[in-house]
C-alpha cells in the first residue's frame, strides 16, 4: 500500500533532519500549521516507518572513535573444513555485533560485504581486522581502507520540494 506524503511531511521531514530536537511547536510555527497537526503528521510517519527513529549524531574524533575505516569483505559460501553452506547474510549479521562497526552492507560485485568501522587509532583498526574480524566463519579475505579525511558525512534523505511522493509500506 503507498503511502502519500503532502507538503507539510515534507517539510517536517525536513525540518527534523536539520534539527530532531525542533519542538512541535517550533516546527509549527516554521511551516505555518497548528501544534496539533504536527503531532499527527509525525506521530502517521513514525507508525508507517517513514521515521525511523530520533538520535543524537555525536562527534567521534572527540570520543576516542575518530579513525574510521571502510572494509571490502569476501564471503566463502562453504566453510572449507565441513563444506556447510555459509549465507552472505549470516556473515553480514556476525560483523554487525561488533560494536566497533556502524554500517555493515550487502553488495554486488568483486565482494560481498562493506563495512564501516570507527576506532581510536589505525592500529585498533588492525587489531579488530586481525583479531575480531577475520576470525569470522564463512569470511575468504579482507581489504581495508583507511578514511583520510571526510569532506561530507549525513544521516540527511534528499527530499523531493513541494509535491506529493509515494512510499512504499512495509507489509
């Protein structure tokens, strides 16, 4: 079932991308609707999963998190001493319980899996490869990028301006 969203979401949805801490009555005021409407639309969007959740985005570099780290990973789809077939999805599912790894994706091409890792150092990276990750079940290899330096990082959805769109419910 689609679900429509009118300029008003939109603009809610906008809004508390830029700022979730935004009062309903802040918000309110900003699109030009009562308090009461603005519940209503957010409170429609949470229960159809449109908002997914409200969270703070904290600055890791002042958290002992600040190297971060994406890794290319291999699935060998049989484990090679009992020849039991290994799911990509269940290898992706044993990274993601680190709690080292923020993003854990399923892709196409020459690998499998890419990661996202935030630590302290370059070392600890090496560490959680060496010792945590590659010690996984099912996983063939490993490559590992070091991030440099971020020019831009966002939680943000492009939202289409001014016009109604359709989303699909989750059944």
């Amino acid at each position: 079932m689609a679900v429509k969203l009118d300029e008003k979401d939109i603009a809610i949805l906008g809004l508390i991308q830029e700022n979730s801490k935004l009062t309903a009555k802040q918000i309110a005021k900003k699109i030009g609707a009562p308090i009461t409407t603005v519940f209503a639309k957010t409170k429609r969007m949470e229960e159809l999963g449109v908002i997914k959740e409200h969270r703070a985005i904290l600055a890791p570099e002042k958290l002992e998190s600040g190297t971060a780290a994406f890794i290319l990973a291999s699935v060998s789809y049989r484990a090679k001493a009992d020849d039991v077939p290994i799911s990509q999805r269940t290898v992706a599912e044993e990274i993601a319980k680190f709690p080292e790894v923020q993003e854990v994706h399923i892709i196409t091409g020459d690998w499998d899996l890419l990661v996202k890792l935030r630590a302290e150092s370059v070392d600890a990276i090496g560490k959680f490869v060496v010792d945590k990750l590659r010690l996984i079940k099912g996983l063939e290899k490993t490559l590992t990028c070091m991030v440099f330096e971020t020019v831009k990082e966002t939680t943000k959805i492009n939202l289409p301006p001014k016009k109604l769109i359709d989303t699909k419910e989750k059944a």
